[in-house]
C-alpha cells in the first residue's frame, strides 16, 4: 500500500471553508427556525450505533456502512441516516410519550463511495419525524412542512414528486405474481432506468394486454388526472387503496395551495426499503437529482418491537445550498476595525459596544496585513483607528 499524500483525504470526505460554512449555517438556522414553528422538537442521536440494530434496520447497504469494532468486540457503525436511530429512541426513551410526536434532527450521516463515485460520504441532514399518526393530515403536514422550509431558506423554482409504494408494488405484484420478479423492475423505476424497464417487458411471457400495464405505469405523472388513469390499471384493493389514500393527500395539499408544487409520479421508488406508503421527492430546477426525500414508513419502528405510523422528511444541506446558487457569491463580513498600537484601546471600546448591537466586529491591527486593499474587500464596512491625532475614517 503506497503512503497517503500529506493534504489526502479518506474518500467521499470534505472540507467546509468558511465562505460556504457561513451560508450552510444560515440556511440551517432558517429551516430549524421554521420547524420550530411548526411545533417539531429537536433531538440528537449518537454517531455510532450497533450495527445489529440501527445498522440493519436503517436500509442502508451493509457495503456502505462504515464499521468498527468497539474493546468488547461489537460491531458499530457511523450513522448511516436519522430515522432509524430516531426510530430507535421513539421506541425506547420515549415509549410512553405521547402521540403524535412531532421531532426533528440536524446531524451528518455517514455511507461509504466508490472511488469512482463522486459522492460524498458524510453529508448533512436536516429533518423531521411525525410518529404515531396515520392520518393523511399527518402525510400532508409533512409535505407542506418541506414546501415551507425550502422557501424559507430562499428557493424559488422546485417541485415535489409524489408517488405511493403501495400502488407500484400492488401493481407488480398483480402482474408479475411473486416479489422476486417485482424486484427486478422496482429496481429499474429506482434507478430511473425506463429504457431496461421496456426491454424486460419486452422478454416476459405475458398477455397483450399485461404488458400495457406494466408500460402504462411508465405514463403516470402529471397531474390529478394521473390517479384516474391509475385506477384503470390496477385491479387489487391493495391497489385502489394506494390510490384512494394518495387521492385524500392530494386533498389536503390542495387545502394547502400548495398544487403548483406537485407533481405526481406514480413510477417514484425510494432506495430505503422501509417507505409503506406515499413517497416523496424534492426537485429543484438547478440540479438534476433530488435534494431531498420523505415518505410513511409505518413498519420501520416494528424492527424495535414498537410498531406504529410514521411520516417524515429528510433534506440535505449540501445540495440545497447548490441549488440555492450561492455557492460561488462572496459572502463579506459585517465591520472590520483597522487600528494601530497607540489607537488599540479607542478600537476595543468601539468594537465592544458595536457588539452589543449585535455587529459582527473584525479588530485588526494593520501592521498585521500583508494586502490591505484585499483585506478589507471582504468587509462590508471598514473602519481606520490610525494615527495619534484622534481622526479616523471609514469606509463602506
């Protein structure tokens, strides 16, 4: 094994420079700010966990988990996501809360790339968990929270996909007769791949007019005409009822003015396998992936003996502040009190009371910069402290 480079980072990991540290941090504030007022409480979870309980449950492929062993042999992993250690605390510590309970996190996770990958291996969620309803209120409260927070943090153009995991397995199942075979094509509606769907149609032993079916799942999104035209294809009551409990969140949404947003997409599959029911996806138009997802997960909490409804939301920070388009603006600090020796004292009393108000204050000795026309670019106000004749100046 050849030495790492000095500067060499472990795959998929980050650095955070100030610049976008800031706008993370203001984009963080605002969304916590706004589920706060939407009655949602905070928690924090551990950043290890057991693998055989968190690990498993959190539907996260065992080959993206960061693992390690703990003095007493266990097996431990870096959080993979939040909602199974969430699920994990709703089940123990907080067993006999009352219901529902409204939470929310702010945390890293951690999943192992590939080399070749690109993708980053710890990133930032920002969250929420409604446990304990299984109303569609609950499902429509979850996707208008998301809608109110993306628009708080200052995004103007995006799009919530909306589908049901019930309706596309129903209807798989219907048709292709067992689970296996529902997988192979679940696999391809994830992977967004619709020209592999079409040629595994193409290779099945079916009826005319089975294979219009499965190619007619393919059509549905748009609109509220899109549940209509599901209705017509399948033929289970597991199915209508996907289809009936979609229709009743497409009621509440509505309730919510919120329809300009929706889109819904009837081929929408998650990659966690522990989604029930209706899923979700934000779309933004600067990115061409989604940044950030949520769904009913009714069965998850089962896998810690305490099984009830369940509905949330995940948003990554990363990619919501690329779609914002900040990334690249400079972001400049409040004042920047520029002094020398003798005037030292006169730049403290003044930074000190400049911080009561609340000021950001930057005190710089100037025989400390190198550039002092770069320096104090990055300052919206500058103030000079220079010389013994008590006269300074400012600039904007």
């Amino acid at each position: 094994m050849s030495k790492r480079y000095m500067f060499e980072k472990p795959i998929g990991m980050r650095d955070t420079l100030p610049e976008l540290y800031e706008l993370k941090r203001q984009v963080r504030d605002t969304i916590s700010s706004e589920v706060a007022r939407w009655g949602y409480s905070s928690v924090e979870t551990p950043t290890l966990e057991y693998h055989e309980t968190v690990g498993e449950a959190s539907a996260i492929l065992d080959q993206q988990l960061f693992k390690l062993l703990d003095q007493e042999g266990n097996t431990l992993v870096l959080r993979p996501d939040m909602t199974a250690p969430i699920a994990r605390i709703v089940a123990s510590t907080l067993k006999n809360a009352e219901r529902p309970l409204r939470l929310t996190y702010d945390a890293p996770v951690f999943r192992s790339q590939q080399r070749e990958g690109g993708r980053s291996a710890e990133f930032e969620q920002i969250g929420v968990e409604l446990i304990g309803d299984q109303s569609n209120s609950a499902d429509g409260e979850i996707v208008a929270l998301m809608v109110a927070s993306l628009e708080k943090a200052g995004l103007s153009f995006f799009q919530i996909a909306i589908g049901h995991v019930g309706f596309v397995n129903a209807l798989l199942k219907d048709i292709l007769g067992n689970d296996e075979r529902a997988g192979i094509f679940r696999k391809y509606l994830y992977e967004k791949n619709y020209v592999g769907f079409r040629q595994e149609v193409d290779q099945l032993t079916l009826s005319s007019i089975d294979r219009r079916r499965l190619n007619e799942l393919l059509h549905l999104k748009g609109g509220t005409e899109v549940i209509e035209k599901a209705r017509t294809l399948v033929e289970t009551n597991e199915g209508h009822q996907a289809i009936n409990e979609l229709e009743n969140l497409m009621n509440v949404l509505s309730s919510y003015h919120l329809m300009d947003h929706i889109l819904i997409d009837l081929n929408l599959v998650m990659h966690m396998s522990y989604y029930t029911g209706t899923v979700f996806e934000a779309y933004s138009d600067e990115l061409g992936y989604p940044l950030g997802s949520g769904g009913r997960y009714d069965e998850l909490l089962s896998k810690f003996n305490e099984g009830e409804p369940a509905t949330g939301f995940g948003i990554r920070l990363d990619y919501l502040t690329e779609a914002l388009g900040k990334k690249k603006e400079t972001v400049l600090h409040d004042i920047c009190l520029v002094f020398s020796e003798e005037r030292r004292k006169e730049a403290m009393n003044q930074a000190m009371e400049m911080r009561k108000s609340n000021r950001s204050v930057v005190m710089q000795d100037i025989r400390g910069i190198t550039n002092i026309d770069a320096f104090t670019n990055q300052f919206r106000e500058v103030i000079y402290l220079v010389g013994s004749n008590g006269k300074g100046g400012s600039q904007s």
